[in-house]
C-alpha cells in the first residue's frame, strides 16, 4: 500500500510520523490519500509498522502534516531517535495490549454462558433469558468498544470496514434483543429458544440475538488481540541492533586507561581493546596487530587480519592481540547505527498486506446496509407493520454479522502456528502468510544459512612420501595452543583422531601463523610465506595441492618441520548435510534460489555448485544486501531471504518474506517475518509449505464464513428466517470454520 499523488518539483525535506488509532489497512490507505491531496506532499503510510513516512515542500510543516492526520480522525507525532524510541518501543504498547487481554478474557468468561443457553434448549430455565441480557451486554459494549470507536470513525469519513460490519451486526443484535424482551414477548417467563427449522414469517417480537451479539464480539476481539501480539516486536530489530555494541570503552589520555561509557567516546580519541573484547565503535588501527571477527556483520566466515593503518568497525570482535585504535565515528555515523537505520527503512517502506476480510467487507458492508434499507423499505410499502418491517430489516443486518468470521483468520493462525512451533517454524503475523503465496525467488545467505558458520577441517593432503596421520597430530598440537578459527578448526580435527602431544616453545606471528617444538621438531604451521621466511623448502607438488585447495574455496594452511613443508591442511566453511536437498525441494515449490555472500567469488561459487544453486551474488558489503534485495524486486521478483547474521538483518527486512535461522542472532530473528528455530535450510522449505497450506485455509474460511451469510441474506428480507436457523446456522458454520482449520495439526514436514 504504497501510492503516492504525485512528483514533486524539488527534492523536498523528509519526515517520518508515528501515527496512532489505525485498526485496519483501510485505515492507513484513508491516512495516505489525506496526506497526498496537500499540495507539496507525497506520503507512505504503513500499517504495519504504525508509521507514515511523508515528503513535503518548503512551505509546509511538520504541523500542516500532523494537523490534517489529526483531522482525518487518528494521531500523529515526530517519534524519538532510534536509540530513545528502541529504548522505550518496549514499554509502550505492554499497557495496551494488557488493556486488550482484560477485554478479551472478560468478554469470553461472559459470552460462553450466553452462547451455550442459547443454543442448549434443556439448560433454558425460566427467565434465563435475562441471565442472558445482563452477561452479554457488557461484552458488546465494553468488549466491543474498540470496534464501536473504529466504526463511528469510518462513518464520520464516510467509509466502511470490518469493524463497521461488527459494529453495526452487535449493536443490531443487542438493540433488537432489548427491544424483544421489554416491549415484546421475550421477557415472558418460560420463553424459550426451540429445535424449529421450519422457514416461517414472524413478526420477531419474541426473538433475541443475545448469542450472536456476544460472540461474534468475543470472537472477532481474540483476532484483534492475536494480532496486537504479534505486532508488540516491531521494534524490537532496532532494539536488538544497538544493544549488540559495546556499553564502555578502555580510553587512553596520556600514558593512562581510563573506562568511560562509549557514548562519552569523542571522534580522535584512542582506545584500547584486549582480546575478547568488542571494538567500542568505529575506527582506524594504531599499533598492534590482531584478528578480527567481524561475522556478525560481514557474514564473512574468516577473520580479518589487522594491523596499523587497518579500519575496523564497532561491534566486532577481537579475536587476538592487543590493539590501540583511533576513533573515526562515533554514534549515530557508525556502521552498526547505519545498519540500524536501514532496518528501521526496510521495515517501514515494506508495504503492509491489507486484509482479506477488510477488502471483502469494504464491498460487503454498504450492499448489506443498502440490502437493510430497502428491506425496511419494501415492508413498510407494503403496509406489512412496522413490527415485520424492523424484524425483517434487522435479520439482515444480524445475520450480515458472520460469527465464523471473526473465528476464520485467528484459528486458522493458532493451529497452523501452533503446528509451526512444533516443527520449529515461528510464523509472526498474519500478513506474513500473503507473501508466501506470492514469492517467486528464494535468496540465501551462505554462511550460517547454506553452511555450517564454523570452520572445519576438511582434507589432509600430505606431500610425497609423508604420512598424513603424522601431519595432522604435529600440526594439530601447534594450532591447539592458538585461539584463531582456522587453528581451531585444524586442533579439533587432531584432537578427533587421537591424542595430541605437548608443544613448547610456541610463539604466534600474527597474520602468517604458528611455530613451536612438538616430540624434538620444530614445527610450522601457517602460509606461505611463513615456511618460506623459517627457511624450509616447499616442493612444486605441496604448493600445487595448495592452490587447487584455494580453487575450490577451501583455505589452505601449510605444515612442515626439519627443513622442508610436508603438507597442506584444508579448511572450510563446510555446506550443511541438508543444504542442497532444501534447494532441491525450494525449487519444486516454484522458487528460485539465489546464493548472496560477503564471502569471496571463488568460495561462493564453490558452495553454489555443491548445493546446485545456478545465480551467485558474492563479495556484497551488508549495506549492499539490501540494494540486492531491492534490485530483485525491482525486475518483478517477490523475493523471500534467508538469513542469520546482523549483516542479514536489513535484508531481511527489505524482503517481501525473511527467514532467520534461529541459530543466528537476535537482530537477524527480530527483523524477519518467519523464524526457523532448527538452524536448518530444510526448514525454510516447512515454513513456506506451512504459510502457503495456512493461508489457503484462512481463504477457505473466509469463504464459508461469508457463504453461510451471503445465502441466508434472501431469506432474512423475505421475513423468513427465524432465530433458531439464523443461530443454527451461524453455529455449523463456526464449527465448519473450526473444524477446517483443525486440518493444519495433520501438517507433516518433508523428507
């Protein structure tokens, strides 16, 4: 929902709106089509995120622009910077969505009662009718007030939605209720709803709709609460974001370290950060040498080796040796707060999904209401009595209300994501399920997603004459006493194969790789160069299994001792036992994959063709994720992305559909739509299966829902529905609802 009026002449300021009071799509589009018609303007109002992003000319203000969203009938304000309103989005809808729960809970202890006697003859004890009247009328009008709020609205703007159709149907029920028990014959004692299904002209004086009134409230309010729910995250991305960076930082001022909070740090100021320490912000690398793990937000599985005159960026971490660094931006000029800033964007130009009962019910709810009125109209003519004409006239408008209406989405949602859970699929909302149904094209982040996310030994490759058992026990014990990844990687796989022997005389040359004494060798183990510089000779056949180890994407570490280099080690981000089957199966549902990574071409490319993916997108900067995603979507493409890493997080975001491994962080798992708690690519296949299967459930719902009504609807005018059909009806209906939402617990995964 993304339409803007016109183009303006200058590039214009920009300003973003939280706007507040929207209940449905309907609502954002009304908000939007405001906005445009002021001259200067072009607005973006999203439902989702409950923001409007609006540009405007020189001679209009914040003010002009608040003042006309005030006037169309909801709030506007100029939200707080990203770091006060991540702070505070947490607090501000719990009050609300609490308010919401104790009008749910309330509304549902009352409406049980009042359903069940209307629809059991034998529990219908004398003057049970006014048991009825007293449990259901706080359910319509105190747990119905959201809807009643929302309908006087639309109608003061001349529009029609759902929350008019609940409005108008309860408000009918319960008026004509009133009305039957104190002027008619439903307050008699005995009065009693029978089993009759014979289809009889009434004149309504002894009918009451109290069940109807009370449930479809119920009802439809357990959908707006679900709902509230699962939009309570929104900001959560931002929040998980700004929180991954450092808290304090270790300053120098003179000879001296002095700890102050990082927000205190100023551009130029010189800080330290020790092994295992997050770097406190952006900047440029002084003295020392290190490695650096940036793969929460690079995805690049390696770590990045730096020394003097080296960038490094906040919220990294130090994988190695002391480092004294310069700081060149600091706050809201960071990487990380850049990343932050396009998820927020990502999130807010995302076009919300509008309803499919609000675009049904903008038709349905003025033909009913026209339906209704001529009703009235046509008895009266015919000087039937104004007792058949109002009877007649308001079964229209009752049995317009369709119980199973407000049961169709949020059932459906609860066992399809109930079910989710199960299989480890977390689906978020309901407008995530649209997007599944469109997306044309799967992208996947390769490390974490595709691959392992952890270096692994893959293949010892000993020179001529050497036995790799021995290669891999001497070199493993060298690496096992260094903290770097690759080194990792080479110890566990020794220490796999047995029992590794005691080294001494270990020293790390940082960037190059290890030496040390192992059982009376002098062992090296690193590059190239290393050997080289230690002076032992490297044979034509050892260098060569290096390189072809490279060509195939593996990161080759050379070993030897007594003078010459006796083999090659290869290290991998290895792909994941079920990669290529999932992008096998991602590929039968109509999918095309796309692998995307910082990682560079000659990996990418290596993993692409173990998995069986054709497109390769590689050596893509995390800001520039987001620009892949767009580019996609800009040749036509609904793009769904699959991701795990802070890097990802914008993407996912962008992308009509995100998909985080739940195995990844926290910002990656709060930006996206779906979360796929196994960590496993298969998964992604379970959750667009399960969003597809679930949304054609809610569509079949929605269908009958709307069926039993939209039959029913000739009878009602003619006069000849009588309360026991209209409640049986309503009742088989909600049944069916049920009962076919049900079906999704019957959702198995593949293979």
């Amino acid at each position: 929902m993304t339409s803007t009026a016109k183009s303006l002449p200058v590039a214009p300021n920009q300003i973003e709106l939280a706007i507040g009071g929207m209940t449905c799509a309907s609502c954002a589009a009304r908000i939007e089509k405001k906005l445009n018609r002021m001259d200067g303007v072009e607005a973006t109002v999203n439902y989702a995120t409950e923001k409007a992003t609006v540009r405007y000319a020189d001679d209009v203000t914040p003010d002009d622009l608040i003042a006309t969203v005030e006037k169309t009938g909801y709030t506007a304000a100029v939200p707080p910077p990203p770091a006060q309103a991540a702070a505070g989005a947490a607090a501000e809808p719990v009050d609300e969505l609490r308010g919401l729960r104790t009008r749910l809970w309330v509304s549902v202890a009352l409406a049980v009662p009042v359903i069940l006697l209307a629809m059991v003859p034998a529990w219908q004890f004398t003057y049970w009718q006014w048991l009825s009247l007293t449990l259901a009328a706080p359910v319509v009008v105190y747990g119905g007030l959201p809807f009643h709020r929302a309908a006087w609205i639309n109608l003061r703007h001349g529009a029609a939605t759902m929350d008019t159709l609940v409005s108008l149907g309860t408000l009918a029920a319960l008026g004509w209720s009133l009305w039957a028990l104190f002027l008619g014959d439903a307050g008699m004692p005995g009065m009693t709803h029978p089993f009759r299904f014979d289809i009889t002209r009434g004149d309504g004086a002894g009918n009451i709709y109290l069940e109807a009134a009370a449930g479809v409230t119920a009802f439809i309010l357990a959908g707006r609460y679900f709902e509230a729910r699962s939009k309570r995250t929104a900001g959560a991305a931002l929040r998980a974001l700004l929180e991954l960076g450092a808290k304090d930082v270790a300053v120098l001022r003179g000879d001296r370290e002095i700890r102050i909070p990082v927000d205190q740090l100023a551009v130029g100021d010189r800080f330290v950060v020790r092994p295992g320490e997050k770097i406190a912000t952006d900047g440029l690398v002084e003295e020392g040498t290190s490695a650096v793990d940036a793969s929460m937000l690079t995805g690049e599985s390696v770590p990045v080796e730096v020394g003097p005159g080296a960038t490094v960026v906040g919220a990294t971490v130090n994988a190695g040796g002391r480092l004294v660094v310069r700081a060149t931006r600091i706050g809201g000029d960071t990487q990380l707060a850049q990343m932050a800033k396009l998820v927020e964007q990502a999130q807010t130009g995302k076009a919300a999904v509008q309803r499919l009962a609000d675009r049904i019910s903008g038709v349905f709810v003025p033909i009913v209401i026209a339906l209704a009125v001529g009703t009235l109209g046509w008895w009266l003519g015919t000087g039937s009595g104004t007792t058949a004409a109002f009877t007649a006239a308001v079964a229209v408008l009752i049995i317009a209300c369709p119980c199973a209406l407000g049961l169709a989405t949020p059932t459906a949602l609860l066992v399809g994501t109930g079910r989710g859970a199960q299989l480890g699929i977390l689906i978020k909302g309901p407008e995530v399920l649209e997007s599944t149904r469109q997306v044309d094209t799967v992208v996947l982040d390769k490390t974490g997603t595709v691959t392992t996310g952890k270096m692994t030994l893959v293949d010892v490759l000993p020179a001529a004459g050497q036995d790799a058992d021995e290669l891999l026990r001497l070199a493993g014990a060298l690496e096992a006493a260094s903290e770097h990844p690759i080194a990792r990687a080479i110890a566990d796989g020794a220490a796999e194969a047995g029992p590794v022997p005691p080294v001494t005389g270990f020293a790390n040359v940082e960037g190059l790789g290890v030496t040390g004494s192992v059982d009376g060798r002098d062992v090296v183990v690193g590059r190239l160069r290393l050997l080289r510089e230690r002076g032992l000779d490297v044979p034509e056949a050892v260098l060569r299994a290096a390189t072809d180890a490279e060509a195939a994407g593996r990161t080759a570490v050379l070993a030897g001792w007594d003078g010459r280099a006796r083999g090659v080690l290869a290290v991998a981000d290895v792909v994941k036992p079920t990669s290529a089957a999932a992008v096998a199966r991602l590929r039968d549902l109509g999918l095309t994959p796309v692998l995307l990574t910082g990682d560079n071409t000659t990996v990418a490319r290596a993993v692409a063709a173990e998995v069986g993916i054709d497109q390769v997108i590689a050596e893509v900067l995390p800001a520039d994720k987001v620009d892949v995603v767009q580019r996609l979507q800009a040749e036509g493409r609904t793009v769904a992305m699959v991701g795990d890493g802070v890097n990802d997080a914008a993407a996912l975001a962008q992308a009509d559909l995100g998909l985080a491994m739940g195995t990844g962080t926290d910002v990656a798992i709060e930006a996206s739509d779906l979360t796929l708690v196994r960590g496993d690519l298969m998964a992604a296949v379970d959750a667009i299966r399960l969003s597809r299967r679930t949304l054609g459930i809610i569509k079949g719902n929605l269908f009958w829902a709307f069926a039993y009504n939209v039959a029913a609807l000739p009878l009602a005018a003619a006069g000849l529905l009588n309360p026991m059909i209209a409640g049986a009806a309503m009742a088989f209906s909600s049944v069916f609802v049920v009962a076919n939402s049900l079906r999704l617990r019957r959702f198995r995964p593949v293979g």
